[in-house]
C-alpha cells in the first residue's frame, strides 16, 4: 500500500464519520418536525426532503456514488426513471382523471 | 478454472463483475420496494381516513433502531476501509459490530412486533397495518440476509483473505452495499409509516 493510499483511505474515514454525525443530526431533525403536527402535505414534504438528504448522503459516500463509473451512473439513471414512472402511475391514476375521469 | 475479473478491471466496463453485478441486484431491490412504496401511496391516497403512525407506532423504539441501522453502515463501512488499509483485525471488530447491530435492529423490531400482537393489531386489522407489516417484514428479511452473508465474510469467508485479499476486499465492498441499500430503505420507511 503506497503512502498516498494510506492517505486518500484517511481521509475517506473522516468523511464517513462527518457523514455519521450529519446522519444522526438529520434523524432528530425528522422526528423532531414531526412533533409539530404540520398539515399533512407540508409534514410530507418536509419527511420526503430530509429523507432524500439522508438517502444521499448514503448513496454518495458510504455506497462511494460520488465518484463512480459511467456505466453504474446509467443503470441507476434508468432504474431511477423506471422507479418514478411506478410512483408517478398510482398517483396520476388516481387524481382526476389523467387517464380515469 | 479461475474467476475472470474478480480484481483486474474488464476492459468493456471498467469494472470488475461483482461490482456490476451487485448494482444490477440493488436495481431489481429498488424496483422491488417502489412497487410496495407505490402499493402505498394508492391505498394512503384512496383512504377517506388514514392514522397517522405515531399514533399506532413506537416511535422512540424505531427512532432508537434508525440510529442503530445508521451505526452498523457506518461500522460496514469502517470495515471496508480496515480491510483497504491491511489491518484485518481491526476488520473483524468493525464487521463483528455491523452484525451484532443488525442483530439488535431485530430484537428491537421482534419487540415492537410481539407488542402489536398481544394487542391485536395484527396485518388483518387494517389496510395501516397491512401496508407496516408487509414493508417492515419486508426490510427485515433483508437485514437478516445481510447478517448472514456478512458473517460469512467474518468468520468462515474470511479465509479468503490470506490467499487473495484484493478479491476479499472487494466481496466485503459488495456485502457492503447491499447493507448500505438496507439502510437507506430504512432511512425511507421510518418516515413514512412512523412520523406521516
């Protein structure tokens, strides 16, 4: 292991645990909004919102998304589309009447 | 016969095939769970009525295990990142911790699930509880499966290490992923049936 692996491998670990303490922040941060009894659209958003920060900051740096290939990139840029259209279909299907009236 | 690319890069990729190969996995995961979470938003939505989950729910006891969850990915992580610096003993104590906090995620959740039965809430009662116990169940057996191939990687796996530990390492990467995916359900699951 050369010296600037030691290194780059040092300073991931200080992410990560930068990441840990972000992600146990965001946490109270959730259930503390919650308290507040917001009306359910804005308590939705705001869930769904820290909720993605903290699924992001998963996904890019323990899962190392942040610098990956091109080729992973593309598989999950099509499940993402793919993973809209499902939620996107019960939703539309339901509301008045894009496809049903 | 050897393993093709299980370090060396593919010229076509430039990947190794477990690296592809477990996020090809983790794609057919996020369908699987947008299906229910889908499931979810049409029955949520066709309800004249919906509880919200704290009213149902244990929310310190799920607050407590989104903590726990968060930990064990950071310890999977610390382990992966033992295992690239060449301390496998400092490996061992971090993939150890991973399981031991899967294994509470459970206890906990076995708790929480024995307390809705001994007071009849149960998946028949209503479409709330259907809808918690089927994506609770659910992530469950994933945290489980992930335990077992995660002990596998600490115990007898493991001797991997000592004739190939460029291959072991990267098996511990693709372990880890799929326990940072568990995660990150999780991270989804607890707002949206516990706090909405």
């Amino acid at each position: 292991m050369t010296t600037d692996h030691a290194v780059d491998i040092d300073k991931q670990v200080r992410i990560y645990i930068t990441v840990f303490v972000a992600l146990l922040g965001l946490t109270i941060v959730t259930v503390a909004v919650s308290r507040y009894h917001l009306p359910v659209h804005l308590a939705v958003t705001v869930a769904l919102i820290v909720a993605s920060i903290k699924g992001s900051l998963v996904a890019c740096y323990f899962m190392h998304l942040i610098s990956e290939r091109k080729l992973i990139y593309a598989v999950l840029g099509l499940t993402a589309v793919f993973f809209v259209v499902l939620l996107a279909l019960p939703v539309i299907t339901h509301s008045d009447g894009f496809w049903i009236h | 016969m050897e393993i093709p690319y299980t370090v060396e890069l593919r010229r076509d990729t430039g990947l190794n095939n477990g690296k592809i190969g477990i996020w090809l996995f983790l794609a057919s995961e996020v369908m699987l769970f947008g299906a229910l979470f889908a499931s979810y938003i049409l029955i949520r939505t066709g309800a004249p009525t919906w509880p919200r989950g704290d009213t149902i729910l244990n929310v310190p006891m799920a607050t407590f295990n989104t903590l726990v969850l968060i930990s064990s990915s950071v310890t999977m992580v610390m382990a992966w990142a033992s295992l690239m610096r060449r301390r496998f003993s400092t490996y061992r104590m971090y993939m150890g911790a991973t399981i031991l906090l899967g294994g509470v995620f459970l206890v906990v959740k076995y708790f929480e699930y024995s307390h809705k039965f001994e007071t009849g809430l149960l998946p028949s009662s209503n479409n709330f509880l259907a809808l918690y116990f089927t994506l609770t169940g659910l992530h469950m057996l994933h945290v489980l499966g992930g335990m077992v191939v995660n002990a596998y990687f600490w115990g007898p796996g493991a001797k991997l290490y000592k004739t190939n530990p460029e291959w072991f390492t990267n098996r511990v990467e693709y372990s880890g992923l799929f326990w940072h995916f568990v995660d990150l359900v999780w991270i989804f699951l607890f707002p949206t049936l516990y706090l909405l």
